[in-house]
C-alpha cells in the first residue's frame, strides 16, 4: 500500500502545482493546459539556449584541446633545442681540444690539465678530461678518478667513436654514484695515426633545463633513451637509470602529442620528440585537467549561467502561466454559469410554451373535483343519511384522486422548472419520453397531429439525470411539432443498442433541413425562426448530451423531413469530484 500512496501522493503534489484552483476531476484539464503550456515555452526558450551552448561547448573544446596540444608541442621542441645546444656545446669544445692540440701535448698531464681547468672555467658540467690513444688505452687523464691507463678498447662507446668520429653517450652512474653522460671525438693526424678525446659531463645541467620548462606541480618531464630507460628523475614515471613506467612510441624529429591514460587514470598529454643526437627522447606529460583548468572554471560559470537562467525561465513561465490558465478558468467559469443561466432561461421559455398544456392537465381534474363537489352538496341537502352514507366514500375518493393528479402535474412541472445540479438516478426512458408528450398533448390535439410511439417495454432502464432528459425530449419533440403542418406525423421509437446504450429516435414530416442549414443546427444563437427563436435549445441539447456522456445524430432532407437519434449510455458518463 506505502508505494501506491506515494504515488497518488506525488501526482497529487503536482495537481496542485499546475492547478492550484484544484476541484473537480474536469479541472485537471486546466492542470494538464498549464503543464502542456509550460513545457511548449520552456522547450522553445531552453531547447535552442541548450543547443547553443552545446555547440559552443564542443567548438571551444576542439579549439582548446588544439592550442592544448599546441602549447605542448612548442614547449617540447624548444626544449630539445636547448638540451641539444648544450651538449653541442660540450661536443664542440671537447672537438676544439682534439683539434687544436697535438697528441703529445695532450699527453703531457701539465698541458692536459691547464686544458680542462680552461674548459671546466668556461662550461659548467665537465666532470674529466682524457686522452685515449688508438689502441683504446687512456694514456693520459685529469680528474675525480684514477683512471689512466684504463683499456676501453672493447667498450661500445669506443668502437662506435671508431665509426662515427664523435659520440655522446647515454646517462651512466659514475664512480660515487652520480649520473654522467660521456662525450668523445676521435682526431686523425696526417700521418694517420688516431686518437680519441674523452669528456664526461654530469646530468645536473639537464634537470636546470627541465626546471626551465616551467611546469606545475602535477606535470611531469623527463628524458629517455630508445629502449625506455630514464635519463633523468621523473616525478611519477621513475627514477634515472629505471624502465619508464610510461609506454612512449617509437616518436619522430617532429614533436608529437596524444591524449593517454595516467597510472591514476586521469586523462593526460604526451608529448615526445626525439634527439638528433645523442639518441634520447624528450617526453612532457601534462593532465588534461591542467590543460583544461580555464575551459573547466569557463565550463562551471556557463553551466551556471545556464541552469540559472532555466531555472529563471521556469519560474517566470510557471507565474505567467499560473495566472493565464487561473483567467481561463475564471472565464471558463462566467461562461459556464451564463450558460446555465441561458439553460434554465430557456426552460422556463419552454415552460411558458407549454401552458396550455398544462392549463389542460389540470383542468380535467378540477372539473371532476367541482363535479363531485357539487354533487356531495346535494347529497347533503336533499339525501338521508343512508344514502350519504352509501354515496360520500366513493365521491370523496374521487376527489382524492382528482387532487392527486393535480399534485402530480404540477410537482412535475416545478420539478422541471427546479434549478437542480445533475442528480443520477435510474430512470425509464420510456417514462420520460410520456411524461414530456403529457405536456405537448394539448397543442398537438389542437393541432391535430398524430403522435406515434413505438417504445420498447423490455428497454433496460438507465443511469442519468431525468431534468436533462426531459429538457432534451421537450427540445426535439417541440421542435418536431413546430416544424409539421397540421395534420401531420411525428413518429418516436426507443430501443437498445448494444449491452450498454439505448437510442431514442423522433422522427417528423415537416419541412426539413438543407445541407447548409444542418452544418450550423448545434452552433449557438443560430436559428431559422428569425425572430421568434434564440438559437440556444439544440445547442442546450447538444452540451446536454455530451454532458451525459451520449451523442446526437440528425439525418434530414429539405421537404421530407427530419430524424433525430439520440444515444444514451446505461450510466452517465460524468464529473465527479477527485
């Protein structure tokens, strides 16, 4: 049960937010008209704001995620261009030293040494100076280690200076654990003989040019080798020397970005560009979210901007609307009452009509009365006891049953002029169709015109208000009569449709309708007695009907005549309170 009342709880809630006037089960209309009108306004002025706002939100993004990427690219490539000034620099001086002095003055420790201090004194970074000779032995070195006289012929970096006649080497921890990166050039005398000058820098001068770089503190850059080995610290990815922990391509000279996936699956750039050489890669990764961080504070404020002025068109909708649906509810209202008002006018018109009728009711049963009346007095007069003893019974119930009769019509007829809500009740159409043919005997006597019925006894009785229907007999049947000459027909028939409607027909001979003239017979104040009709009884007719749920049908021909069928459900279709 809990759910159910909920349910009925949450719709209520609603009615009374669209219908605040509440009532009635038909003034739901004005709750579904007020909701219908503030979801058209509402999807006319939020719908397009939506639509342009999402537009906007996917071109600036596009836009922004290109100068995103823009920015990265620019930043890595000038990047490498720095780390790679610095070691041609290094690689410069170090083929400057190899160039400009001879081998045997290289190999004098005095001079070897006055060339390092020189170069140490004019570029930061120079670790140690060496001289190796062709057979790959150091002959002559100046610096933190004992190493002269080591043999590097069967080392790498040596054979590849052999080939190449220069080499940068990749970052190596020295001796006191420290990172360095060697720089070798091979010179060849004109006697042919080779030797090798040997450099190594430290790698403190490459996180100077990461610093550079200027990034936040949730940005990342490093340098790699070709099979992913750092060569620098990395703040997330690893430490010198480690497999990255980041997955890079093979990359290009041409800096690249695309949009990865973290170790904390947030969303980020890579950039990466690879060294000329030596043969390192440069990779920066930067969160989308710092990319992004004023497109996301330019985001909240449209989001805001947006929800507020929807929220604002809302409330100024659901107002306005509050007040224009209460007026036609109002307006409904006044136009409702004046129609009733029109309704019960024109009953009482119709009861005027009927007079004579009435007056001829009546006065049968006051003649009897007068009758009887006159004939107890003589009783009373000239009669012995006896005889008024065996005659007063009988006349008394004469009379009784005379004002009877009169009580009858005319509760009948104030029943009929009574301005009643409608009332639903079981009702025998059939006894209604009699009793509204009691009030037209009189006319259509002196009129002489035949009254035919053909009413089904065995019609099942039905669920509806007897002063609508008498109203809606009395409005078809006289406008039958009107409509006949003397002497003419109006043939009435009642029967079943169906389990669950009953038809009455009334059919007349009279002067018909044309096609024209049967389009507008429901529409009100439309009338073909000029001035002697209001234009309002079949209209009546007409609201009354549906009202109750049934429906009225007109078939006719000009000169022939005309048929009205009128439908009724077994029970009236009617508001009821909610």
């Amino acid at each position: 049960m809990e759910p159910q009342q909920t349910d009925n709880a949450s719709r209520s809630w609603l009615v009374r937010l669209f219908d605040p006037l509440g009532g009635t089960q038909s003034s739901k209309r004005y709750y579904y008209l007020r909701r219908n009108i503030i979801i058209l306004i509402v999807s006319v002025s939020v719908v397009p704001l939506a639509l342009m706002a999402a537009i906007n939100f996917f071109m600036y993004q596009d836009s922004l995620k290109t100068q995103a990427e823009s920015q990265v690219r620019t930043l890595i490539h000038k990047t490498r261009h720095s780390f790679e000034l610095f070691l041609h620099e290094r690689l410069a001086s170090v083929a400057f030293v190899a160039g400009a002095y001879t081998f045997d003055q290289l190999k004098d420790q005095k001079t070897l040494n006055r060339v390092y201090h020189a170069a140490k004194k004019e570029m930061d970074g120079f670790v140690d100076l060496g001289l190796i000779n062709s057979s790959g032995t150091q002959v002559s070195y100046v610096g933190p280690y004992d190493l002269k006289n080591k043999d590097y012929s069967q080392q790498e970096w040596f054979q590849q200076v052999r080939v190449r006649g220069s080499y940068i080497s990749d970052v190596f921890m020295g001796y006191r654990g420290i990172p360095h990166v060697a720089i070798a050039v091979e010179h060849l005398d004109d006697d042919g003989s080779r030797w090798v000058v040997r450099a190594t820098i430290n790698t403190d001068r490459f996180e100077d040019l990461i610093a550079a770089m200027g990034l936040g503190s949730q940005s990342d850059a490093f340098l790699i080798n070709r099979a992913g080995v750092m060569q620098t610290d990395s703040r997330y990815f690893g430490k010198v020397l480690e497999q990255a922990a980041i997955a890079v391509g093979p990359g290009s000279y041409q800096p690249e970005v695309v949009e990865s996936e973290g170790l904390n699956g947030q969303k980020i750039f890579v950039g990466h560009v690879n060294f000329v050489k030596p043969e390192l890669t440069l990779v920066l990764v930067k969160p989308t979210s710092v990319a992004y961080q004023a497109w996301n504070k330019l985001r909240m404020e449209m989001l805001t901007l947006f929800l507020g002025s929807t929220v604002l068109i809302v409330f100024v909708v659901w107002a306005l609307t509050g007040v224009l649906v209460r007026r036609i509810r109002e307006a409904d209202e006044k136009r409702a009452a004046a129609f009733r008002e029109v309704e019960h006018a024109h009953k009482l018109s119709s009861i005027g009509r009927l007079a004579a009728g009435v007056a001829h009711e009546i006065n049968n049963p006051l003649a009897i009365i007068n009758e009887k009346a006159g004939l107890m007095n003589d009783l009373l007069e000239h009669g012995n006891d006896e005889i008024v003893r065996a005659k007063f019974p009988e006349l008394v119930s004469s009379v009784l049953q005379s004002v009877s009769r009169c009580r009858t019509i005319t509760h009948r007829l104030l029943g009929f002029a009574r301005r009643m809500e409608v009332q639903v009740e079981p009702l025998d159409i059939n006894e209604i169709v009699r009793e509204v043919l009691g009030f037209l005997e009189k006319e259509s006597l002196y009129r002489n015109i035949n009254l035919q019925l053909e009413l089904d006894e065995e019609l099942p009785r039905i669920s509806s208000d007897r002063g609508q229907l008498q109203q809606v007999f009395l409005n078809i049947i006289n406008n039958a009569i009107a409509a006949v000459d003397n002497g003419g027909n109006v043939h009435i028939v009642t029967r079943a449709v169906g389990l669950d409607k009953v038809a009455v027909k009334i059919t007349d001979n009279g002067v018909g309708m044309s096609s024209e003239v049967l389009s507008h017979i429901f529409e009100p104040f439309f009338t073909t007695k000029g001035a002697e009709g209001t234009g309002l009884g079949l209209a009546i007719t007409y609201g009354i009907v549906q009202k109750l749920g049934g429906r009225i049908h007109v078939d006719s021909e000009e000169g022939k005549g005309s048929t009205f069928t009128i439908e009724l459900p077994k029970r009236a279709q009617l508001p009821k309170e909610s």
